[in-house]
C-alpha cells in the first residue's frame, strides 16, 4: 500500500507511511478507512512550526505533535 500524490493532497492507503505521526492516530484513521470502506484524502497531517505558521495554523495545533490530519473527502 502506498501514499498516491494528487493536487497536494495525499490519498491513504497506508497512513503508517505519513512521517511524523503517532501510531496511535494512523491506528484510528485505518480504522476509519475500514469503517467507511473507503480510502480516505489526507490534506495535512504533522506540520513543522514553521510551515504551521505559514498556513495559519493555532499556535498549539495537535498538528505540532502529530496527533491531528485534515481529512479531505
């Protein structure tokens, strides 16, 4: 399973290859994945605090920590 690029965001097909995320997250969203019986579109997942900033992101976001992904659908 593989992270297929598409206009910038990310298709899951194997979230444990999104770099900077907690297991325990990727755990959920494969969960998710497999609730809905769908492949799922990541548009952000674990941000530096630099490129946090440039988007406009809180200042404590869970993003920071890899504990957050935007979910396009």
């Amino acid at each position: 399973m593989q992270l297929r690029k598409s206009k910038k965001v990310l298709r899951v097909s194997n979230i444990s290859s999104f770099q900077g995320l907690k297991p325990e997250l990727v755990e959920k969203v494969n969960q998710l994945e497999q609730t809905l019986g769908a492949s799922l579109w990541i548009s952000s997942g674990f941000r530096t605090k630099e490129y946090n900033s440039k988007v406009g992101g809180a200042t404590n976001s869970q993003h920071l920590y890899g504990t957050a992904v935007d979910i396009a659908r």
